[in-house]
C-alpha cells in the first residue's frame, strides 16, 4: 500500500539514485522556484511522467502524474522574500483529494541556488521513496511566450464521449495548457486551442459551456465533460479544432495537454 509522507532536510542529506526528467520552473510575484523530482532507487515502480503547476496568486499547485494519468502526489507551494535576501519556501498539503503531504512545512533563509527536498511519495512493499528537490533560481529569458489565463483550457478527471457513447475516463487527473492533442479512436488525431495559429487551419467549431466541451469531427461529435469549468475567465466561449492529416487510425485515447510549439506538426 502506497502512503504519502513529509519531511524537510538539505538536499545533502538525501542520497537519491533517479532524476526524473520533470523539471518545472514556477514563476511566483517575488520569484522563482525549480522543481524536480527524485527516488531512491533506481529503477523506479513510481515513476513520475507528467508534472501540472496551476498558479493561483502567490500559491502554485503542484500535480505530478504517471503515464495513465493519474495523479501520484500534490500539494501547494508558496515563495515569499525575507530581509536578508534569501526566501521562505513553504509546502502545504493539496485542497482537493489527491495524495498529498501530511502537514505543511516550511523551509527558511533558502538562497539562489541552495537546495531543499520534500519527501512527498513512499511505497512501503518496496521501499521505494520519491523527493521533490526544490530550488530558488534566477530564470534565463524564455522564447516562450507567458500563457494568458483566457488562452487556456483546464480539463479535470475528464469523461471523453463521441456520439453519446463513454470511451473514456481520466479519473484523478488535471491537465492545464495553452494546447489540447486528442488521440480519437477510428477518427485520428485532433488538437484544440483558444486562440491558434492562422496557418494549420484550425475551425472555430467547438463550443464550451461551463464544464461541457463538444466539438465535431467529419460526421462524429465529441463531447468532454470535466469535473470543474474548462475555462478559466469565463462560463462559456469556443475552441478552435484542427485535425490532423492522414493521421493513422488508434483504437486507444490518449489526451496531452502543453505548449502550442510542443503539440503541433512541424512545418
């Protein structure tokens, strides 16, 4: 049985033998923090393969996911400055019902560059342990463009219909991006946005009300129902859908949410 725990100590004190590629900067008002998760063994059961941070003010909620996906572990990060010129990094257990930490912890006088680790994921049966290893930094300058809250899409433990019949649910999972890639089965692929590039094509064809997505696809409709509203800003909007050419037929559905730049063909 997997149980979720929490402790504090210097990165030093943690010898962890996999770096999971999960590496996520989080942008706060007076700062920024790196994150990344690790494990102690290395060929880790637990491995983390997607990672979700919903910025909400000067709070960040954190979401590592497994492939499926399904939420491993959660919990909120907060970043605040202090007199000396270092940070007070605080962790506090997630508000929805998700594995979260057990009590909120915070780490005081953390410098750039200095490291801290949070013990959020053990599995008793094999001793495994993952750690979120966090750090303030200085960010370099991104080519990416900062997403605005209107141009994304959040969809949370999504139920995915095409003409009235169930195909499937994402159940504990919250997937936020600027860019939705749908993997349909006997239709192909698909990819959604609010506010896309004028050279793929994409049909302002879908429609969103509340937490209601429906969009067609040739003579299929698609509906995604999600456990809160797909929009951020607003009850109701649309979505532009383009999909894809002579991509193959798949009988599985696959859901990815991230950057335009990461989800679109290349041209």
């Amino acid at each position: 049985m997997r149980t979720v725990i929490a402790a504090v100590c210097l990165a030093a004190g943690v010898s962890a033998q996999t770096r999971f590629d999960n590496a996520l900067n989080v942008t706060f008002r007076h700062g920024t923090l790196r994150v990344h998760t690790e494990s102690t063994h290395a060929n880790s059961i637990l491995a983390p393969k997607g990672v979700v941070a919903i910025e909400e003010g000067d709070v960040s909620h954190r979401m590592v996911t497994d492939g499926h996906p399904k939420v491993l572990f959660a919990y909120d990060l907060s970043l605040l400055p202090t007199e000396a010129g270092s940070y007070t990094v605080r962790a506090l257990p997630a508000r929805r019902d998700y594995p979260t930490i057990a009590a909120a912890r915070e780490f005081s006088q953390v410098r750039v560059g200095e490291t801290v680790t949070l013990e959020v994921l053990s599995d008793a049966s094999t001793g495994e342990r993952l750690f979120d290893v966090i750090q303030p930094i200085v960010p370099a300058l991104e080519s990416r463009r900062r997403a605005m809250p209107d141009e994304e899409i959040s969809l949370d433990q999504i139920q995915l219909s095409i003409n009235g019949e169930l195909v499937r649910e994402f159940r504990n999972s919250w997937m936020i991006g600027t860019a939705v890639k749908i993997a349909l089965p006997r239709i192909g692929t698909v990819l959604l946005m609010r506010t896309p590039p004028d050279d793929y094509g994409f049909q302002n064809v879908g429609g969103v009300n509340g937490k209601l997505l429906t969009f067609p696809v040739g003579e299929n409709r698609v509906e995604i129902l999600s456990k809160s509203n797909i929009l951020k800003r607003s009850e109701t909007g649309s979505v532009w859908v383009y999909r894809k050419p002579q991509e193959p037929s798949t009988e599985q559905v696959a859901v990815e949410v991230g950057y335009p730049e990461d989800l679109l063909p290349k041209r």
